[in-house]
C-alpha cells in the first residue's frame, strides 16, 4: 500500500500478498513481459507502492539493470534529486561513454550545482540522460522503478520525460507510481514523463469482500463480519485506511456502541481533517450534525437548528469536505472517513447535544428512535420501548440488520427488571442478525446471554441462536445437543425447536435420510403439541424434503400438509419452508415453468424482506432452474451474483460454489468451474457435510467430463455413487449426475458398467416418473449401443431422446443429444451434421460445449472406427487369467464384476487389464470387444 512515511509498513513485495488485484496486476503483469511500461495511479492508500513493489520484485530477475526512486513531499523542491537517485550508483559505470559535454553536464547535476546546470547546458543534460539509458540498455534490459511521482522534482521529471519519448526500440521499461485523487487528467503529465506505449492502470477501492481478506490477511481475524462491512464503509474500500481501523479496533478494549460510527484512529485523523481548520466553528458544528445524520440535507439541518446550514455547507464544500452534486439532495463527504473522524474527535457531551436535536429532527422513526438511544446515557424505559417498536418497524421493512442495531440498543436501555428484559431482546436482535446473515454478531450475543441466563426457554432460543450461525458445519456443535436437550427438559415446544436441529444433523453430519425423516416429523408432532405452528411447518417442510429425496410415496402428502393453513409469513418465504419444498417437487418432476414461477417468487420476497440466507439459496436455486431450461448467460449471472453474496456474507458458500461450478462449465469458463468445484468439495469436506459434498463432486464430475477428463470425471462420480448410497437417496433427479458418469465410462471404455449404472438409475427413474432423467438415460444408452457397434440403434434411441428433451424444455440437455448424434453421424463425410448441435449450443450461450463442436468440425468426418492390427490369433496368446479377463471384458462384465466371479482384487483385474492392453497393441475394452469380432469374422 502506499503509505506515509510516518506509519509506512514493511515492504511486502511478493505477488501472493496483493490482495484483491488479480486483474488489473495481470494485466500490468502481460505489459512488462512485452517490453512495455506501466503507470499505476490512484487515491492516498490505495495500494499503488504494494502493486508496485511486487511487479518489481518480479521484473527485477529479467531486468540487467534496474534503476529506482521515491520522492517525498519534503524533498520535492530539491533539484535533481530524483535523477540522483536513479543513477547516481550507474554513473561511473557508463560515464566513459557518454560524450564529454553531456558526461560534465550529467556530473554537475548529479553534484548539485542546481537549477543553474540545466538552465545553461539545457540539452546537454538532456542528451545525458538519454544516452546513459541507451548505454546501460546495451547491455541488458533496463526497469525503471519510481514511486510517488507526485513529489518528483520538477528538474528530475522534465530530464525524465525527455528521455522515455525518444528511446523508441531501447529496451527500458518505466514501472511508476502516482498519486491521484480524481480523473484521469490528474494523470496525464505524469503518464507523458513516461514511454509512449505506457499502460495507465487506474487502483480503484476494494470490495468488502477483499477489506475482509485483507484484515484476516494481516492477523485481524477476531473482527466479526458486522464489523468488517462497517469498516469497508467507513474506509470507502480504501486498503491503507482499512487496515489503520482494522488495528484501533483490535487494540481497543471497548467496541462503538450500536449506530455509533467506528472510532477513528489518530494516524488517520492527521489525513483527513486538517482542512477542518479552516472551518468556522459554526461551520463545524453544521458539519457534526451532518455526520450523524443517516442521510443529511439541508432540511434536516435546519430542522435541528442549524439557520446558516447553506453557507456553512457552501464552505465546506470549498475545502474539499463535501462533494457537490446539485441534483443530489443529500448532503455527502468527500470520504466516508472525514464524517468518522469529525464525528470521533467531537466532545461526548457535543454528540449528545446533536443526537438529541435529530432525535425530534429526523423524519423516519426508525431514525428518530436511534437519536434518542444515542442522547440518553443509561438505562430508560421509554427510550427502550422506542427502539423495540423501531425494531420491529425495521424487521418489517426487511430491513433485519437495521433491526438487530435496534434491539441491542433496546437491550442496553432496558432496566434489568424490565419486562420484557434486555436478555430477550438481544435473542430478539441475534434472530435478527442470523435473518440478516450476521452469523458472527448473532453467536456472540448468544452467547453472552447464555453465561447468565437461567430461564429454560432463553437458554434454549440461545442455543438454536448458536446452532443457526454455525450453518453446514454442524458437526462443529455437536456438543451443544446434549446441553440444549437438558435445558428443554419435557417442555414440547422447546424438545420441538431441538428435534429439527437434529433432524439437519442427522442428514448434514452422519448423512442417514431415515433417521432425519424420523427426526423432523417427530419435531412436527411436538411443535402441534406445544402450539408452536411455525416450528411445526419448518419441521414438516424439512421431512418433506427428506422423503422426495429418499423417493418415498409419503412426499406429495407430507408437501401438502407443511402448505396447510394457518402459515407463517416468515416461514412461506424461508430457504428450508414449505414453499421451497414444493419448489424442489416440482423441478424434480420436470414441471420447469410452474418450479420457475415459485423460485421467482420466493427470490423477489427474500429480498424484501432482507433476508439474506434465503436470498443466497433462492438465487442458486433459480440459476440452476434457467440451466435446465439452457438458459446458460442467464445462469451464470445468477450463480455468479448467489456465490458473490455468500462469500460477503459468509453463508451458503459450499453451495453456491458448487452451482457456479456447473454454471461456468456449462455457459462459461470450464478451469474455473473446476476450480469452484474443488473449492465446494473441499468446504463439505471441512464442514463434514456430506449432504453438499455428493452434489459438490458430481459438479466437479460435470466440469472434468466438459473439460475432457474422463477419468477425472468418473473418479468424482463413482464417489457421489458411494455417498448417495449410504445417505438411502435413491431419487436420480435430485443430482442428475448418472448420465454424465455413465457417458464418463463409455469414454474409458467401461460400457458394461456405463449399462449397470444405467439399468439400476432406470428403476428408480421409471417408479418415480422422471422423464427427463429417463431421456438422459436413452441419451447415455445409446453411447454405450454406439460403442458395441450398434450404430443403428443408438442413432434411433438418441433421435428419440432429443426429441423428449426437446418437449420438456431441456435445452442443455437437448443440444448434448444432437451433439452425441452429430458425433455418431460424422462418421460420415458430411460435417454440417455438427449444424443442429451447434445452433442449440449457441442458442443456450453453452459456449464450452460449442468449442466442442467446433473442434469436432475442425477435426473433419471421423475415421470409421476399425479393428486394431493385432496379429492373427493374438487373444489366443495371452496368458491364462489374462483370456479369463479378456473373455468377460467381451461379456460386457465390470471390473467389480470380473474380481467377484475370478475371486481376485479389483487391483489385479486392472493391472491384468494393462497387460493384456500392451500385448494387443490396444488402449481400451471396447477394442478387446472389436478383436473378438474381427477373430470371429474371419474364421
């Protein structure tokens, strides 16, 4: 970052510690590697002289000669200092080859004879500075660095300019750094002191996702995500400023009260307010009452009593305070840290006196009410009811983490024998912030709660508190169930809210569908029992989803059921409620317009309601329906903006990873998509959810198959097999991922188990009704029919197969059936059979599966398949176990099947396998099958 010199940190130069850069540093990255240069501007901050050391460090290898300087403010008025900078330690090492007026001119510089030297032997000096660029460029590649060209001497930077428009071809690159605070005119003397071929790369603010990275970088890991987002917003995404609150928070032994601005460290006070100096007092006084505002206008100043608020904002904004915008009627800072730093530097007693007069000011009540609790200083009863009824109003406007501000500071104003207490409303506010996805900020309150409370139900509402925040790692809790269960004792309502936690861990954790059915219904019965009806729907909704998954007959009913009124409004639009289920039901019976409809819906009230959690799964949720469809370009959106807000919010990762992973090898970037694909696995792996691993290793099983690696893909899928297996899901329509692994296995030359798999898939299909998945079946067959030579039929069971994807609307689905049959006819000489595939690809935007197709036209017509030339009789060559295997290979039997029936391993099957490849010259058991029938033929 760049910093000033007076808190500046160690250099850290390696590439792997520029955070948050991957584009713009690659970029600049491709520009050195030409021969080009680079000039990296941006704001105070920003992370200029970070980028800026690491392309150094990394050029530095290629480079014969690397020249540097960094300028500072203070020396900015020193003549030359800069050009001594750069080759005071190269001058005695060219200075014998620079012609003798331009070597004197360059050595008086160089000594400080002053301004003077280039006043007089102006070209001279000129032609000097060139000239030794050019000799050391002789030899070997010259870089270089200079830092801060904003405090280059004037003398320095025209001697500078000069040089770099006339080295032409001369190997010298410019790598610079300077500061801007604006456009892009701020830059452009600096870009002209440097090679006409410059690249300008412009530094912009971080996301909260990379201030997030960067705090848990440098050690601040302690800062909950509440935190982290208020110090992206109070930093304006600026790294250095980031980093300077990041630290004043971890060192200090107090955490800002609830709707309080962050506290502004006094390292960071220094750069943004010495223009309030300048200030009246009234002036300032104007500008206190603006930084506590939510939103300040000049209404709302003169409602709290500041007459001249025109004049006074007029003069702010002269200094660079505040930034204009006429059409704009909400005053704004020039950077969100000057209203934290004016706002921390004024008096407690002036910040009360502010909160009060907006408290009465303010329009909204939800604004008025956080004025008033931020003008008392202790417990009051009244005040505490204001924020509890400005909660709620904000919980209803779906507004939940506004809502969670709220009740804490309810809570803290509730006397302690209040009714309700300050105990309750901070569980009120930590469901809140759960609702909110502020996971961290609602465990901790649960948890100081539970230090204290003694009452069975807040301990219990505490507890689920906990388990809630702790999301897919549910195995990280499990000490938690025995405790929460002796705290329910035999209250039905309180067992009922823990038979559903349980009911998710039993199919999380341990992976048994059974066992959580069995969980979740009695979790229904309890919560009928205790009047609690929202439990009651959650629990019935979760069996629900149990039993459409395990394929059992009670699905429809139980759905039914969770759907029966009366309903709660906040479990009608939950990620795990009634409403969802029905989702499921319907996309898994193939009913796509009626499963799109209902996910819409959910998404839009999500949404309002600022339920966060649910917005993340109701986006994937909907990008995975658009797939299906074919809609790839639509997909990827939604599966990049779900991955986008999970990863801010650290929620629903694992899944929406694992979405985007099928949505980019599908529409997008297939080395991305495995990418993501590892990444989901490998968070299942870690959280112990076995639920996400088997659909995160069939997404990376879909990306290897796209990407070419058949292996790879059936690896991954045999292992979705296992674990679907052991968890009794048995509905195919739940990952869908039989058809690619049994396509998988015909391309390794695994037919009979590529048959096996899809015999056993086509019961369950067929008793569950899942057209599609019957369609994909055919699809996959007819791959297998294609490898046992049977051409005619397989080009008739894919026709067909298109056709009824085609009906249902799988536009994905249906362009891979022409593709299989444009395959299967190019064995022909006519490549337009490629024409149909392509245009369904290009109609779905499944731009990796049209790359396909564009390297099987560019290939030309295939090769009709012929028989390896192995020498006459050559099976009856082989060894004996060696024909055994071979001869059930030609019965269509699997390796599993082969070591059952010879009593051997699965090991020695393969390696007798490889043997028996090596000896007939082939490469798969397809052409074992094919030398059988040449064999056959010729006798």
């Amino acid at each position: 970052m760049t910093v000033r010199r007076d808190f500046k940190e160690p250099a850290r130069s390696r590439p792997d510690l520029v955070i948050g850069r991957d584009e713009l540093y690659s970029g600049a990255r491709e520009q050195l590697a030409r021969g080009g240069s680079v000039l990296l501007h941006g704001p105070a901050g920003i992370g200029k002289s970070t980028v800026l050391r690491a392309l150094a460090e990394e050029n530095a290898g290629a480079a014969g000669t690397v020249l540097r300087c960094s300028a500072t403010e203070s020396e900015s008025h020193l003549p030359f200092l800069a050009l001594a900078d750069l080759f005071g330690l190269v001058l005695d090492k060219v200075s014998a080859r620079l012609p003798a007026a331009q070597r004197t001119a360059l050595e008086s510089a160089l000594t400080g004879r002053g301004e003077s030297t280039l006043q007089r032997d102006g070209l001279a000096l000129r032609l000097a500075v060139l000239s030794t660029l050019r000799a050391l460029a002789a030899e070997g590649p010259v870089l270089v660095v200079a830092d801060d060209l904003q405090w280059l001497d004037s003398a320095s930077a025209e001697l500078l300019g000069f040089a770099a428009r006339r080295l032409g071809d001369s190997p010298v690159r410019m790598l610079c750094a300077v500061r801007t605070d604006g456009e892009e005119e701020e830059y452009g003397r600096h870009l002209r002191a440097c090679p006409p071929d410059t690249l300008p790369v412009r530094l912009g603010p971080f996301s909260r996702t990379q201030v997030s990275a960067l705090l848990d970088h440098r050690g601040y890991t302690a800062l909950s995500r509440s935190t982290a987002r208020d110090i992206h917003r109070t930093s304006g995404g600026n790294p250095l400023f980031a980093l300077e609150l990041g630290r004043a928070l971890a060192q200090s032994p107090t955490r800002p009260r609830p709707g309080e601005p962050l506290p502004v460290p006094t390292s960071l006070r220094a750069l943004v307010l010495s223009r309030l100096e300048m200030l009246s007092d009234e002036a300032r006084r104007t500008l206190l009452v603006a930084s506590a505002g939510a939103r300040p206008t000049l209404a709302l100043l003169h409602a709290a009593g500041r007459d001249n608020a025109e004049a006074e904002t007029a003069q702010a904004a002269a200094l660079g305070l505040l930034a204009t915008d006429h059409e704009e009627p909400a005053l704004r800072f020039a950077h969100p840290l000057i209203s934290a730093a004016l706002y921390a530097e004024a008096p407690a007693r002036d910040r009360r006196a502010v909160h009060t007069a907006l408290s009465t000011a303010a329009s909204d009540p939800i604004e008025r009410a956080r004025h008033l609790a931020l003008a008392a200083t202790g417990p009051d009863p009244e005040v505490a009811a204001r924020l509890a009824e400005a909660a709620a109003l904000a919980r209803d406007r779906g507004a939940p983490s506004v809502a969670a501000s709220l009740g804490l500071l309810a809570a803290r104003h509730t006397p302690a024998d209040g009714k309700p207490g300050p105990d309750e409303r901070r569980l009120q506010a930590a469901e809140d912030a759960i609702t909110a996805g502020e996971v961290d900020l609602a465990r901790d309150i649960a948890r100081e709660v539970l230090t204290r409370a003694t009452v069975p139900a807040e301990r219990v509402r505490a507890w689920m508190v906990v388990i809630e925040a702790a999301g897919q790692a549910l195995g990280e809790v499990d000490a938690v169930f025995p405790q929460v269960l002796a705290d329910a004792g035999d209250d039905p309502r309180l067992l009922a809210l823990v038979h559903y936690q349980l009911a998710w861990r039993e199919v999380v954790v341990d992976g048994d569908f059974a066992k959580s059915r069995q969980e979740a219904a009695h979790a229904a019965e309890l919560a009928a029992r205790g009047g609690d009806r929202r439990t009651e729907l959650m629990a019935l909704a979760f069996q629900s989803s149990t039993e459409t998954l395990m394929g059992h007959p009670d699905a429809p009913a139980t759905i039914q059921r969770a759907l029966e009124e009366p309903q709660d409004p906040d479990v009608a639009s939950h990620h795990n409620g009634a409403a969802m289920a029905k989702f499921r039901w319907l996309l898994m019976s193939d009913q796509l317009p009626e499963a799109r409809t209902a996910i819409t819906a959910l998404l839009r009230e999500a949404r309002r309601r600022g339920m966060v959690e649910s917005e993340v799964h109701f986006s994937r949720l909907l990008a995975d329906t658009e797939l299906r469809y074919g809609h790839c370009g639509r997909a990827l959106d939604l599966a990049r903006e779900s991955l986008r807000l999970a990863r801010d919010s650290g929620i629903g990762e694992s899944a929406s990873a694992m979405l985007a992973s099928v949505a980019e090898a599908s529409g997008g970037d297939v080395e991305r998509g495995l990418t993501l694909a590892r990444e989901a696995a490998d968070h299942a792996e870690v959280d112990g959810d076995q639920l996400y691993l088997s659909l995160a290793l069939a997404a990376l099983g879909y990306a290897q198959l796209v990407a070419g690696d058949a292996q790879g893909a059936v690896r991954s899928l045999r292992r979705v097999r296992e674990l679907e297996h052991g968890m009794g899901i048995i509905d195919p329509a739940r990952g869908r991922w039989q058809g690619d692994l049994a396509e998988a296995l015909v391309r390794i030359g695994e037919p009979g188990e590529a048959q096996e798999l899809i015999d056993v898939t086509r019961v369950h299909a067929l008793r569950l009704n899942r057209a599609s998945v019957l369609a994909v079946l055919d699809r996959a067959e007819a791959l297998v029919r294609s490898a046992r030579g049977e051409h005619q039929a397989a080009h008739t069971q894919l026709a067909s197969a298109q056709e009824r994807l085609a009906a249902l609307g799988y536009g994905l689905e249906e362009a891979r059936a022409a593709f299989a049959l444009a395959r299967l006819r190019g064995r022909g000489p006519a490549p337009a059979a490629y024409d149909e595939a392509a245009r369904l690809f290009r109609r779905c935007r499944a731009l990796p599966w049209l790359r396909q197709v564009e390297r099987a036209v560019a290939a030309g017509p295939a090769e009709p398949e012929t028989v390896p030339a192995a020498a006459p009789g050559a099976l009856d060559g082989l060894a004996a176990m060696e024909r055994q295997v071979a001869a059930l290979v030609m019965e269509g039997a699997t390796n599993r099947e082969i070591a059952g029936r010879l009593f051997i391993s699965v090991k020695t099957v393969e390696a007798t396998l490889t043997r028996v490849y090596r000896k007939l010259g082939i490469r798969s058991r397809v052409d074992i099958v094919r030398l059988a029938a040449a064999a056959r033929r010729t006798k």
